[in-house]
C-alpha cells in the first residue's frame, strides 16, 4: 500500500472517529462488550496507519510518515487503555498493569 493508493484524509476522518469513541468507552463504568469491540476497532485502525506509514516512508515523504507515526501511536495508546479497562474488570490486575504500560509508552512517542 502506498500513499497514492489510499485516501489519507478518509483514513484520519476515520482515525479520528475511532480514537473519539475509544475515549469515551475509556471508563469502568462502560459496557464490556462495547469495550472489547472498539478495542478491535482501533486495533484495526492501527494496523491501517503503520500500513500508510510505510507506504509513506516507500514514496519518501518523511513528513507524512512522521504524521502518521503520531497518529498510530496515539492509536496503540487508546487500544492499551480500553484493555486495560476490560483487563480489571476481568479480574487480571497484571494484565490491565500490563496494558497501562504499554499505553505510557505510546502516549509518550
């Protein structure tokens, strides 16, 4: 996949509505099903930023590569808090642990 054959502002409007969603399912009082649904959701969108990105780093256009390195990274970030959520509320403190640092270390690229 390369920059010319995917569409990069529908895939941040969708970025966007996704990592929107995630912070609102990002609380212990929210249903677990929705939680482990948009968890896959933005594990997806993940996956579809690292393949832009690399895309981006083929075209050698550094600066929407650096973009989009943000924009996944933000994403894993939201994925690791929602497991983190699913975690606890699962009875796995060291796996909720777990995901909270992994979270940390995205949020801090």
């Amino acid at each position: 996949m390369t920059t010319r054959t995917i569409d990069v502002h529908a895939l941040l409007r969708k970025y966007e509505d996704v990592a929107g969603r995630a912070q609102q399912l990002a609380f212990p009082v929210r249903d677990i099903g929705l939680q482990k649904k948009h968890l896959e959701d933005t594990l997806a969108i993940h996956d579809e930023l690292r393949a832009a990105k690399l895309g981006a780093i083929a075209a050698r256009r550094s600066d929407l590569a650096d973009r989009l390195l943000g924009f996944q990274a933000v994403a894993r970030a939201l994925a690791e808090e929602l497991r983190m959520w699913v975690a606890m509320r699962e009875g796995d403190p060291h796996g909720a642990w777990c995901a909270l640092v992994v979270a940390q270390q995205h949020a801090h690229l």
